[in-house]
C-alpha cells in the first residue's frame, strides 16, 4: 500500500540532457531495469549535440520525471519513433502510474500504447482507457533477462567477427526488415510494433562504433547479426537479434549472443536482452546460456471500445521471434 502521507508529482521534460541530469541517480540505482530509458535517452543526447532532431514533426517527444516529496523515484518516457508512440514506463507505484496517467488525460494527449514495467503499465493504461472511453489489450508480453554465469554453448561453423562498413548494404536492408519479420514471427501486426526503425545513416555510426556483430558460416556468408547498445551504468542491452528466413535453424543466434556477451562480461558490463514471453524457443535458448529473469513487462495497447459486440481480447501468438528491445529503440 502506498503512504498517504507522501506527495507524488509528475515532470513532463523535452530535453534529454535536462531529463538525465535529473534522473541518472534513479537509472543508475538499477541499471538493468532501467536500460532502455538510460540508453536511449543518450542516444536522444548526443543526437541532439549533432543537431539532429529525435523525432520527426508532429511526433511526441517527452521524458517523465516521477517525484515523491520532491525526490526522483521513478521515470517514464515517450520516445518511440513509430506510430502509436507508445509510453516506455519504469517501475513505479499505483499513485504515480494514475498521476502520470491523469497529466496526460488533462492535457488532452492521446495515448493508444505503453510499454513497460508490470503492474505499473497496466494502471497507467487502466486510467487512459477510463478517461477516454477505451479498453486495454494485452498486445506482446516480454521478459528481461541479465547473464551472471555464461554456459558455453555448442557453436555451429564459423565465427562472430564485428561489422564493417562492407556489411552497411545488407545490415541496414536487415534493419529494415527486422520489425516486420519479428512481428511475423511471433503471430502479430507489425503495425503496434515498437522495436527500431533505423536508417541507414544510424547503422553506420553503430557500426563505426563497434555495436553490430555479424556471425559469418564456414563458407563466409554473413548470416546473422547481433547489436547491442552502448554500455549505460555498466550494463549492456543485447538486440537486435536477427536471423534472416533463408538462414535460419542453424544456431546462429545461440552462438553469437553468447559470444557477444562474453565479450561484455569480459569488460566488466552486465549484459541482458528482452524476450517475448509467448515464445518458448527463445526463452529456453536464453535461459539455457545462463540468462535469469529480471521483471515482466508488457506491451499494452488502447484500444477504442467498441461495444458489445467485440470479441474477447487476445495476447500475442507463440512463435520463433526474432530478438529485439519492445521499446522503439532497438539499441
């Protein structure tokens, strides 16, 4: 239960650099958790040092500051660059997810999509849709996983190399297709999907960074690829993972997310990755490499409510996903 006595307040901010001023004691006492808002509000960071815009004209753009009794507990932020835009939510409690969900009911801002933490993305959503005559569905469930202790798995033939700015032409064709083939996979429209929609320019800054690995077969043919973020707080994001259809069913991406993470652990970073929870064959994979559960999150849509008639709501179809961030920042 939460203490009547505390004053929960909610900051809506536009600038990253302020925002992460504020909030980096908050991200950096949980750095697993918080991976997504510490990477990717960096990222808004230095693009806008470049003098480039996070989001294009007409998309909002904000970060959230959670306070209790004028402390920064908590965060939440919006910063997808694909329709819906949805909310990425941290960990927070009931007062703050109704708070937060209230500021935006009053300034009249549409939200049809959150993504986060669980409970406190379900309250959030709850809210919206009470205000503004919808309803909740569960549109993709995921889990974040952290590796301690990394069980070597067997590897197929070949070898994990770093991309190079030869690999430009078909890594960014990979990006591009990323979404819509994870969004296939696991049975969903690619449409409500958040993962990264990056371009072409953005995959050779994160090649140049040394962020994109490629795992090439025995006749060296590239044939996976495997990104992370920039380390944040110490720890390492791990996505996307991605095996294109033709070459598939090898062990591609068993071999090279641990390869990948092995090489994190060696620098001291606490790598960790997203799955979806409906697929079975990627959590087993990942679990079997030594990676433990952290917390549920999930993917909740808003959806207008259509009357009696609608049928009953549904989550997200079983399938072999393809491995990404549920967050609109692949990164």
């Amino acid at each position: 239960m939460s203490d009547a006595s505390v004053r929960t307040t909610v900051e809506l901010l536009t600038d990253p650099a302020a925002f992460l001023a504020a909030a980096e004691p908050v991200l950096a006492a949980d750095p697993v958790v918080a991976t997504v808002v510490a990477s990717v509000t960096r990222r808004a960071v230095e693009a806008a040092e470049r003098g480039e815009p996070w989001t294009g004209t007409g998309r909002p753009c904000w970060w959230a500051l959670v306070r209790e009794d004028g402390a920064v507990v908590s965060a939440a932020m919006r910063t997808a660059p694909l329709a819906p835009w949805p909310l990425f939510v941290l960990p927070m409690s009931e007062v703050a997810a109704r708070a937060l969900a209230g500021l935006l009911l009053e300034g009249g801002e549409e939200v049809r999509a959150a993504n986060g933490a669980l409970p406190a993305t379900r309250v959030l959503c709850e809210v919206l849709a009470a205000g503004g005559g919808g309803e909740v569905r569960v549109h993709e469930q995921t889990r974040l996983f952290e590796l301690r202790d990394l069980v070597a798995p067997r590897s197929p033939e070949g070898r994990l190399r770093a991309a190079t700015s030869r690999d430009l032409d078909l890594l960014a064709g990979w990006f591009a297709a990323f979404h819509v083939d994870a969004a296939a996979q696991a049975g969903r429209t690619p449409e409500h999907d958040t993962v990264d929609v990056v371009d072409r320019a953005e995959v050779a800054r994160r090649t140049e960074a040394g962020l994109l690995w490629v795992w090439e077969d025995a006749e060296g043919r590239v044939v996976h690829l495997t990104g992370h973020n920039a380390p944040a707080h110490g720890v390492l994001r791990i996505g996307p993972v991605y095996t294109p259809a033709p070459h598939r069913g090898h062990g591609y991406a068993a071999a090279a997310v641990p390869a990948v993470a092995a090489r994190a652990l060696d620098h001291g970073h606490r790598p960790c990755l997203f799955t979806d929870r409906a697929n079975p064959v990627s959590n087993h994979v990942y679990t079997a490499l030594g990676f433990e559960p952290v917390v549920d999150m999930a993917n909740l849509l808003v959806e207008p409510d259509a009357g009696p008639t609608r049928g009953p709501t549904r989550g997200p179809t079983p399938g072999p996903a393809a491995g990404g961030d549920p967050t609109g920042a692949t990164s």
